[in-house]
C-alpha cells in the first residue's frame, strides 16, 4: 500500500467542502426558495437570513458546484437541483 499524498487529503476535503455546501443549502432552504424563481443577491440574502459578508460567496460556490445557475446578476436552481433539491417536490 503507498503513501498518502497531498492530492489525496486534498481530494478528500474537497469532497467533504462540496458535500457540506450543499447540504447547508439544503437546510437553509436555498434550493426550495429559489424553485419560484430566479433572485438576486439582496433579494436571497433577506428571504434567507444569509450575512451579507458570507452570501455571494456561499451562493457562487453553488454556482460553482454547478448546484445553481447564475444571469445577469439573478440566481436560479439547475435544472436537476431543481427537481431533486427542493424540499417541497415529492422528488
């Protein structure tokens, strides 16, 4: 058996960051609020209660993660996000 690398406890903890991003969402209720439609940055960090400090980056990690899709300023769930994320949809 070799050695563990760097590369792997990297991968490791980038699995366990993804994994907790979106299971944060998840709780807070991103995907769910954003099933009635696409919002912007202010509009999501009020109906959410997310800090203004932490908002754009928590929700462009996200983006990122290809969990949310973001236009000309207004987030919106992907499509498969959408339909298995929302906690309001039987799916």
């Amino acid at each position: 058996m070799g050695a563990t690398t760097p590369e792997t406890i990297m991968q490791l903890g980038m699995g366990f960051w993804a994994s907790k991003a979106m299971l944060s969402a998840v709780e807070l209720g991103v995907f769910t609020e954003l099933a009635a439609g696409p919002a912007g940055l202010p509009d999501l960090q009020a109906r959410l209660k997310l800090h203004p400090r932490s908002a754009r980056d928590f929700l462009d990690t996200l983006v990122a993660l290809k969990l949310l899709e973001r236009e000309d300023g207004r987030y919106r769930n992907a499509p498969d996000t959408d339909l298995f994320l929302d906690k309001a949809k039987p799916s």
